[in-house]
C-alpha cells in the first residue's frame, strides 16, 4: 500500500494507461490509485474505479483534485501521438506541451513526491544513429509530437534541477499489447497486424516490408515504468529521459513470425505518410545507462512476444 498517499493517473483509458493503472493498483491497492482521462465516467470501460473526469488543460480542476485526493505521485500519460498529432499538430503541442507544464507546475506547488512522464523514440531524427542510437545523441525531431517529447524532456530537467521535482521518463518505443487498441502512433501496425491476422488472415501495411524500428511488448513496458519508479533518486544519472529497448524488428519479420503460427496469413504493403516518419528514428536502441542504473533488462523478444499476442488473443498457438 501507498502509505504517503494516493496516486494518479492521467490518461488511464489509453494504451499505456489502462494496464498501467492496473499494475499500479495490484501493487498499491485499488482504492490508493485514481484512473483520470477525459472520458465520462459512464463510457469509462477501461480502467474502472475509482475514476474521475478530467481535462489535463484544466489546470485549476486538476490542482484542487490533487489537494482533495491527498494524490502525491502523478503518471501523466495523456498525449496526441505522432500520426495522429500530424492531422492537427496545434492542438498536439497544446495537449503534449501544456499538458505537461500544468502537471509539472501542480508537482511543485503540491509538493508531490514523483512524477512520471513517458517520452518516445520520436525524439530522434534523420541525423540521429540508426543502429543502436545512444542516449547521449542528436535529437532533431521532424514531427510535432517527436518536437514536444524532446521539450518536454529539458522540461522535466528544469523542473528537477530548479525546484527539486522528482520526475523521472522513458523513452519508449513502440508499444504491443493486445488488451488496448492502437492510439495513433506510427508504430501501431505492430498492434494492428495481430487483429487483423486473427480476423482476416492478411494486412495491408502502411510502412515497407523492410522497415525496422524499436519495439517493446506491453508487460516489459509496464515493468519499466514500476521499477523506474521505484528505483532510489541518487541511483538515477537521467533527469531528461532514458533510453530503453526491447526489441527490434520490421513488418516483414514480425508477418514471417505470424505465419509460423497462423500459416494462411498474408500481408502486403501500401507505405503511406507514416514511412516518412518511420524512416527518421533508429531501428534500434542503446539503452545501457537505463541498464546500469536501475536494472532494466527486457524479457521478451519477438518470439515470446508474438506467441503471447495470439495466445492472449485466445489463437492457439
């Protein structure tokens, strides 16, 4: 159980949010963990009680919330994501942008004791290292959501070095679950082919066969995110936001491990805007200092993970 208080979550109905708040309150206690998100709490299907309404712009709403909780850590979650943040990329930057101010001003002004907020891969660019990209590299960002993830990453620096804040991130790729639908990211065809394998037999791709970028399942995400937090402050050498890597592969290898169990499956390839987008992050990650400083090490590879997809989705496998 929490004992300084209660945590929460914004952004609970969405793909992180959902299991994330879950994993929370088995560690935790269901009541010590409140589920916030934009939706009513009748169409609220996700994350159950306790939930409440919010907009994570209404800064006032979500500060007195804050105090009448007793809330003392925040997982912000709540963000426009990269293909879907390009439809409309004013309205991404003021949700991903002053989403995160707001939280990070609460933080400060309600003395919370962490705060956590996850970054992406999208941060990198065309001139950042395809193969293994470092955590100390070029971040050139050629989307609005790549560009808010990068800015807010000095942000949650400022805040920790100017007042203190305890805010700790994660630069995650991109995420496979099977209990949550894609929310708009590049990588959600990795989501996507496993529906649409089980429903139809064949996909059609929006990214070329021969396309690697950094993927990670679910569960190791979620376990990220837990021991992060949990790791003690003067453990972390990190105050912008860690690297971390699961595993790498690209449609056409994801679709050759699908057909091992599913051999009917076929997948073509129509590339779409969002091949731009893929071809300007790595393929692969570097993510040792996250390694070195708190532990981590994945525990899925593509193999694993596609066998628990479709057992999950209840294939036999």
């Amino acid at each position: 159980m929490n004992k300084t208080g209660k945590i929460l979550v914004i952004g609970a109905c969405g793909q992180i949010g959902s299991e994330l708040t879950q994993a929370l309150r088995e560690q935790y206690g269901n009541d010590q963990v409140i589920a916030g998100d934009r939706l009513s709490a009748e169409s609220n299907t996700g994350p159950g009680r306790p939930y409440v309404q919010l907009d994570v712009l209404d800064k006032d709403h979500l500060s007195r919330l804050v105090k009448e909780e007793g809330v003392t850590q925040i997982y912000h979650l709540a963000a426009v994501l990269s293909a879907t943040g390009e439809k409309n990329p004013q309205l991404a930057w003021q949700i991903n942008m002053q989403g995160l101010l707001n939280v990070l001003d609460i933080g400060v002004e309600g003395r919370l004791e962490k705060v956590f907020w996850p970054s992406s891969i999208a941060v990198f660019g065309p001139d950042s290292p395809k193969k293994d990209c470092p955590q100390q590299t070029v971040t050139e960002p050629t989307t609005v959501y790549g560009i808010s993830k990068c800015a807010g990453e000095y942000w949650c620096n400022y805040y920790h070095q100017k007042y203190g804040l305890d805010v700790r991130s994660l630069r995650f790729p991109g995420l496979i679950s099977y209990l949550a639908a894609p929310g708009g990211g590049t990588t959600d065809y990795a989501v996507d082919i496993f529906h649409q394998a089980v429903e139809h037999a064949e996909y059609t791709c929006y990214l070329e066969a021969d396309t690697p970028l950094p993927m990670m399942y679910m569960n190791d995400a979620i376990r990220a995110t837990l021991e992060l937090m949990d790791a003690h402050p003067d453990q972390l050498t990190v105050r912008t936001s860690y690297n971390l890597a699961g595993l790498s592969f690209t449609p056409a290898e994801i679709a050759e491990a699908i057909k091992k169990r599913i051999p009917e499956f076929r997948i073509s390839y129509a590339p779409d805007f969002r091949q731009q987008i893929a071809e300007s992050w790595p393929g692969s990650i570097d993510d040792r200092t996250a390694r070195q400083d708190w532990g981590w090490k994945p525990r899925f590879d593509l193999e694993t993970m596609v066998h628990e997809m479709l057992k999950g989705m209840k294939v036999t496998v």
